[in-house]
C-alpha cells in the first residue's frame, strides 16, 4: 500500500509539473507588410505595430524604419503572440522621426494604417485593429 501511495504521489507531481508549462509554448507569427503608393523616395518609412495602449499614445510594441526605395516598401514584424493589433505607417520625407502638420492641424506627410479606414478625424485602434489568431498574415497599407 505504501509503495502504491507513493507511484500515485509520484505520477501526479510530474503531471502538475508538465501541466504548468504548457501556458508557456505559446506559438508566434509574422507580420509581412505592404506598403503600397509610396510617392518618393525623399526620408524613410517609419512602421509601428501597436496594441489597444499604446495607439496613438506612444511608440509601438515593436518599430521598423526602412529607406523609402521605390513605389512599394516591404516589411516584417516577427514573433507576434496571438491577439489584436494595429499598424500605423508614417513617410517621414524629411527624416526628422514625426509626424508634421500644417496650422490647421492637417499632416503633411503621408501615413496610413492596418485596414485602410477612410477617415474624417483622428483614427481609433478599432479603425485599424486586425486579430492574429493561428497563422502568419499579409497586411497592405496604402497612402
């Protein structure tokens, strides 16, 4: 009986163990983005991949400068965990890493964003929100 008690103990305590790690295994995904009708090759392409707290709050969760070379920019964000996101997309032509605007408050640069929302205000996370869920994604964003 003793010996029973302690192969059961013994079971149980590797389950729990392995149990407890499974959370851990999670599998992560890639982000290609298209950025199409880049109008010229002026500054750089400035990519921000962002969560429901840090749109239009503060840099994303993870960031791509790239030189705008032709009419269309390619770029990834690797290692993402399942959940929603959104990306904001910025032709910073005069390379001084922001956005400009005119007195009026209208940018002077192009920028764009996840699902291309035609907007008459400032974006919201919903406009540009997308879901990974269990496979890789293409996302084209258009000045």
């Amino acid at each position: 009986m003793k010996t029973l008690a302690i192969v059961l103990t013994t079971l149980l305590t590797s389950f729990f163990c392995t149990s407890q790690t499974l959370p851990y295994t999670t599998k992560t995904y890639t982000v290609t983005i298209k950025i199409a009708n880049v109008l010229n090759a002026k500054g750089h392409i400035l990519i921000g991949l962002h969560n429901q707290n840090t749109f239009m709050k503060t840099k994303g969760i993870q960031n791509v400068k790239l030189k705008a070379e032709g009419d269309t920019v390619l770029a990834t964000l690797p290692n993402l965990k399942p959940g929603s996101y959104a990306i904001m997309v910025l032709h910073d032509q005069n390379d001084n890493n922001r956005m400009d605007f005119d007195t009026s408050g209208m940018p002077l640069e192009p920028y764009g964003m996840s699902n291309n929302p035609m907007l008459f205000g400032p974006p919201t996370f919903h406009d540009a929100q997308f879901e990974i869920t269990n496979k890789n994604l293409e996302v084209t964003i258009r000045f």
